[in-house]
C-alpha cells in the first residue's frame, strides 16, 4: 500500500511524524484529502479545524489544529500548526466551558476566534456540544 511521509509540527512541539495512507484537513478553502501521488500545494490551514491523519497501521490520529499550513510536496505532508492538540490529550471538560466562556463574551473577533477554538477540540475530541 502506498504512503506518505508526514510531519504535524506546532509552534510549541512536533506533534507527529511518519507515515500515513492519508491525510484530511481544513483549509480556507474547504476541507481537504490528501492521498499518496497527490499533486504539489500549499494550503492555509482553517483556524478552529481538525486534521485526521490515517496511520500505516489504519489507526486515525485526530487533531485540533489552530491556524497554520499544510503543504503537500513529492516528499510528502508537512503540517505547521501554531497551536495543535491531539484527541487524546483534550480535557472535554475545559474545552466545554472554553465554549461556553466564548460564548458568553458576545460577537467580538476574539470571542468568536476563542469559540472556533473550543469546537474544534471538541470535534476532535469526538463530542458535539
């Protein structure tokens, strides 16, 4: 079966690196599925997104992922991030009342920015409130 190589890097931390049968993520420009042979690009990563990267093994790695690039080259994937989470490491409990916090703080960019944020660990976290 056919992979890619793949790097996920955050300002603060690689988040991971190896291969991967595929990678899904949302850009600017709607969301987008990367497969081994695809053609060359440079992406914005959307902020409040979620990257899903299908493991050599089949396992999905999901990730919130916070502003950024994807760039996709004949070498493979390269992720820059400026603040990732993997699914895993989400407190559920914190991102709800991040939500909720967001929420309360009214139509301000940055009310509306923290709000992106909080969903998008959610979803990655696999809850939908």
């Amino acid at each position: 079966m056919a992979t890619l190589q793949v790097e996920l890097v955050a300002v603060e931390r690689k988040i991971w690196s190896g291969e991967a049968t595929r990678v899904i993520a949302r850009t600017t420009e709607g969301e987008l599925g990367v497969l081994p042979g695809h053609a060359p690009l440079l992406g914005q990563l959307a902020d409040g997104g979620v990257v899903t990267i299908r493991t050599e093994s089949g396992d999905d790695l999901v990730v919130a992922a916070h502003g950024g690039f994807l760039s996709v080259t004949e070498r493979g994937v390269s992720i820059l991030a400026e603040t990732a989470e993997i699914s895993s490491e989400i407190d559920v409990e914190r991102a709800r009342e991040a939500l909720r916090r967001a929420e309360s703080e009214g139509d301000s960019p940055e009310a509306l920015a923290a709000a992106r944020r909080a969903q998008s660990r959610l979803r990655a976290a696999g809850d939908s409130a």
